[in-house]
C-alpha cells in the first residue's frame, strides 16, 4: 500500500466551526471553511483519488446512467464528450470557459465509493461526517454516495449550473454535500459558484444534462423531468442572482446545502491541475425517496421503500457518530 494511503491516526477537524460559519451554512446555503481539513487527509484522498483517475476507464462497467444497475459507479469523460458534440453542430450550447477549443481531460467519476475501498474509508472516517453533523444539527450522519471531478489544464469545460437535489435518491432537509480540493483552485483552473440562498426558495429544479450550458439530462432508462420546475436564467440574466464564487486551498472544504444551485468554470489555466471530491451526507431527517428524475447510477440496486433509514441498505453507511473500528 503507497503509505498516502494509511489512514491518518486523527480523524478530528483542525479548528471548530464557529457559529458564523453555521448561520452562513443556514443562510447562504453555502460555507467555505478554510483551514479546517488536516494535511494528512488531504493526502489520503489525493492518493486514493488518483487510483481512481488512473484505472482503466472501461473496467468493470455494468451500464452506466441508462441501466441504473452499476455497482461500480460511473465514468464521463467531458473533453471528448463535449468535441464529439462540437464535431457534430460546431454551434452547439456546451459550457465552455474561454474560446479556445477544449483539450486535456475533464473526468466526472460519480459513485466511485461503492467499489474503491480506500475512498470509502475516508469518507467513513475523516473529519468530513463531523463537520457535516454540526453544520446541519444532526446526531446522526450517513454516507449517500460521491463524485470525483478532475480537470486538467486547458480542459475549459465548465460544470454547468444545477442543483443536486434532483439527482439523489433522498428526501429531507439535512443534505450536506462537502467539495474537498486536493489542489489550489481558482477561477483559473476551475473555481465553485453558488447562488447565494438558493436553497431557500423550496424548489426542485430540472437537471442539467452537465454537458450544455441549459439543457436537460436526457429522459432515458426511466428518468423523467416531470414536475420539476424550470431552473432559474442564471446563464442568461447572472445580474438578477447573488453568485459566489470560492478561491480554494487543499485543507479548506466548502460545504453546500443539497438545494443550493451550483457550477464550476473550465480549466483554461496551462498548467494548473484541478481535483476535487464532491461527498455527499445524509443527517437526521433524511430518508430514502425512489425520485423519478434520479439518474443515479446505481438507482435500481437499492433495495429500500421511500421512507426508510438509509443505512437499512449496504450502499449506504453510519458515518457519525462513528463506529469504533
Ligand atoms: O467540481 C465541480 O466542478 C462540480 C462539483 C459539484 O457539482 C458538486 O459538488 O455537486
């Protein structure tokens, strides 16, 4: 085992969480918390996160978003998405940052803690579940699932505007999704926005397909869009919202509400590499919900009726408080 992979002896975060970051929380929908996440951490999920970016992209895929069967997750890559789609009609809606065409990698590896080991271990065990139990006042916290981004210089593929609540297959209020940096970010190489007190107007909003800068994810393998409302014209009117975007460092993490619109811009930087994992918890009023609009891709493997504890399912995990051993 490469020794980045030991799992660091303290699990604890490396400052408290003051009572302004918890009513930003609250409030904003959003919080950045600078150095809160220990060095060691840091390193484990980068050392495991490469493990994942660096495996053959084709092993051991089942079906992908369509099938809603895989237990290994799911892998885009959107470089070669996005210029396939160029390639097709040069006119085309995909979020781009800058002008030049896209090159590089820009990978989406969502649910990769299902089979990675050494990331589920991390998200079990480090300060993140904490940190997530006092930010929504939950006694219990539980690992939904993750995604891993990574977007490489010049790769200038933005993360389009969406919410993730239509994505997950939950309801409640106390969704929590950390976005831990492993590099310094910046609006360069691929900074998070956020439209500050999203969360608040009590909306469910259509999914981004997470290529174009509006359209919606595409109604296949049972997904549907129907009651969902109409994302707010962020990309056409940005003057009317209240958009935050977040330099940041390895050690911060930015915690926002399930509810909260969120994006990224590309990496147009030439040579400043951008990852980041985006962990997903569950806390105290939080219970399963078979959403029809859900692409997850492993949405028809769980064996749960909407309104159970989630971790009456294997898939998912008490991870606060935690569980000795
Ligand atoms: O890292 C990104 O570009 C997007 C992250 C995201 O959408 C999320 O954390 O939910």
């Amino acid at each position: 085992m490469s020794p980045s992979l030991v799992v660091p002896a303290d699990n604890r975060p490396l400052r408290s969480i003051t009572d302004d970051e918890r009513a930003q929380f609250q409030r904003d929908g959003v919080v950045l918390l600078r150095g809160i996440y220990p060095d060691g951490w840091v390193d484990h999920l980068r050392a495991a996160m490469t493990e994942v970016f660096e495996r053959d992209p084709a092993a051991g895929r089942v079906g992908g978003t369509t099938s809603g069967l895989s237990e290994t997750g799911d892998r885009t890559e959107m470089v070669s998405l996005v210029n396939r789609i160029l390639e097709h009609d040069p006119g085309a809606d995909v979020a781009l940052s800058g002008s030049s065409a896209p090159r590089g990698r820009s990978i989406v590896e969502t649910a990769a803690c299902f089979w990675h080991q050494d990331l589920r271990r991390h998200y079990l065990s480090s300060p993140l579940a904490e940190i997530v139990a006092i930010l929504t006042d939950s006694r219990e916290v539980t690992l939904y699932s993750d995604q891993l981004f990574l977007k490489e210089p010049g790769s200038a593929v933005r993360t389009p505007w969406h919410q993730d609540k239509p994505y997950f297959l939950l309801q409640g209020s106390k969704v929590a999704v950390c976005w831990v940096p492993v590099d310094t970010v910046s609006i360069e190489n691929g900074a998070m926005g956020y439209v500050v007190g999203s969360h608040l107007a009590d909306r469910t909003y259509v999914l981004s397909d997470f290529v174009s800068k509006t359209k919606a994810f595409p109604e296949v393998g049972g997904i549907t869009m129907a009651g969902l409302d109409p994302l707010p014209p962020i990309e056409s009117e940005p003057e009317a919202f209240e958009l935050r975007y977040f330099d940041a460092e390895p050690g911060d993490v930015i915690v926002h509400h399930w509810a909260t619109i969120h994006g990224s811009t590309g990496n147009v930087s030439q040579r400043a590499l951008r990852r980041a994992a985006s962990v997903r918890y569950a806390g105290d009023d939080v219970t399963f919900l078979r959403r029809a609009s859900s692409p997850e891709p492993f949405r028809n493997t769980i064996n749960l009726a909407d309104g159970d504890r989630l971790d009456r399912d294997p898939h998912f995990t008490l991870a606060w408080p935690r569980v000795p051993g």
